[in-house]
C-alpha cells in the first residue's frame, strides 16, 4: 500500500499531488523467467482520465491525514478505533415492565436548550439505575464521549473512592484516553476543564449529597450540548444546583399501573404480556392485593 506524507486530498494541492505522483511515470516492471523487463504501459486518454476522475472521488473520503511523525500518526488511529470499540451498551435485563412509558415521559428533556442536568429520585429498588441505563443505551450513540459509573455512593465509602471514580469519569470525557490524575482536587479541575468542551452524555448513579456532585464535576459550565443524569434516594435535589449556573429537570419514580402490573405479573407467571386463558380474572384479582 503506497504511503503519502503531508498530502491533504482535501485541498486542490492536495489532489493535483496524488495525480502527480500517480502519471508520474507509466512504467511498471514485470519478473518473467527471473528476468526483471521493463515496458511501458499502453494507456489511452480516457483511461488515464478515468483515473483522475477515481482518485479525485477517493480524495473526497473522510479521513486522516498524515504529517509529521508515522509513529504518533498510527497511535492516533489505535486510539480512535479503540474509543469507538470500546462505547458499549450497559447491561440491562430484557422485556422491563413501563420503561418504555417512563422513557416516553422524560425524553423531551434531551432536546431541551439550557437544561444539563437530570435527577431522576426514588426509594431504593424503584427502578432509577434501570431508567438511567434505559435512557443512556438509547441516546449513548449520539454523543462524542460518554461515561456511565454506578453506585457512586458505594464506591465513596472505601479508600480512594473519589479519587478512582474521576479518574473514570476523565477517561469517558476524553474519549477513552486515560489519564492519572495526582489528587481530587487536581481531578476536579481538570474534569471541570473538560467539560465545558467536550459534548458529552454522563450518568451518575447513586449520589448521596451534594458535595459528591462537586467533586466529580467541579462547579463551571458545561457544554451546551451535553446532557448529565443523576440518580438519587434524595428529595430535595433541588438545592444541590442553587449556588450554580447548572439547570436540573426532576423526575419522581412512580409505581406500576394496573396494565403495567398485569404485564410484569403474567412474564413471571405465564411467560407472556397477558394472562394465560382461564386466569384473566384471577390474575386481575391478584394485582389488586399487590
């Protein structure tokens, strides 16, 4: 595969250089008998038009351009494909009852100007982090970077907690680039930085208070277009974003309804989104005592 340095196919240079190099010369050379014979290629007109015309459409392609050193040049794609091999859904359970109806009820809030944040609140074991994961597989494909960490609170409890929570969080708004950082509140200020650029799409599952959210997001702005999700056992979120530029939209976790608590009854029982035939009534019965 022949290799052009400092040839950007991008500008009128760039292509008349990739047809210079290509007529250059129209020889070619051929081993017949372990004999090297030189001849020239007998090229019409309109096959070398042809060929002006098909590296100029190649010289439309997106793509990189190399300059400078190989070396850097192939670990910049290394580190590209790795960070799009390695954006991979979270884990969620199949066929879950009423996400769909809450996702339906929430998803205006991606496309709403001036509204970073999301908190969606609840008791334990309501669905929050199901939701969360929900909204992130549907949405993540859309962003530059994205980062998803679970049980914040958790993690926190033990040595080194903040410090390895930023440190996952960077990697994500980096686009997978690791990258050490020396205390927390170096990584503070350095994910601060970050975000105020990069366009990114960020869940923060189990936040316990307030100066959680401090130390992994700092208190500066963030880019427009980015979107941040939090998940909370908390009520009063509300006075986390009062000293801040940052606009938080909540939503309260709310049970099953009596279609969507038949639903979720009739999978476990019959293996179906309805009863069983026979078991209608019984079925409905049973919701009512749930």
């Amino acid at each position: 595969m022949p290799r052009r340095a400092c040839i950007d196919p991008s500008t009128k240079e760039g292509v008349q250089s990739l047809h210079s190099t290509c007529f250059l010369s129209r020889r070619s050379f051929r081993c017949e008998e372990n004999k090297v014979t030189l001849f020239l290629s007998k090229w019409t007109d309109d096959n070398v038009t042809l060929w002006k015309k098909a590296l100029t459409e190649v010289a439309d392609l997106a793509g990189m351009v190399l300059c400078g050193s190989e070396a850097k040049f192939l670990k910049e794609i290394v580190d590209i494909i790795y960070n799009k091999l390695d954006r991979k859904e979270v884990n969620i359970p199949p066929n879950i009852t009423g996400i769909a109806t809450r996702y339906g009820e929430i998803s205006s809030w991606l496309n709403k100007p001036n509204v970073e944040f999301l908190a969606i609140c609840g008791m334990g074991g309501s669905g929050k982090t199901t939701l969360a994961k929900y909204i992130y597989n549907s949405n993540w494909k859309t962003y530059e970077n994205m980062s998803f960490i679970e049980g914040i609170s958790h993690i926190c409890e033990g040595p080194d907690g903040l410090h390895i929570l930023q440190e996952q969080l960077l990697k994500g708004i980096l686009g997978g680039k690791k990258r050490k950082i020396p205390s927390v509140f170096e990584g503070t200020w350095e994910i601060q930085e970050a975000l105020q650029t990069k366009w990114s799409l960020i869940v923060l599952d189990d936040i316990a208070e307030d100066s959680q959210l401090v130390a992994l997001l700092g208190t500066g702005k963030i880019n427009a277009q980015s979107k941040i999700i939090i998940t909370t056992t908390r009520e009063n979120t509300e006075n986390w974003f009062k000293s801040t530029s940052w606009r938080c939209q909540d939503y309260k976790m709310t049970l099953l309804n009596d279609d969507e608590s038949l639903e979720l009854l009739s999978r476990h029982a019959f293996g179906s989104k309805a009863p069983m035939e026979g078991f209608e009534e019984l079925s409905g019965l049973l919701i009512l005592f749930l």
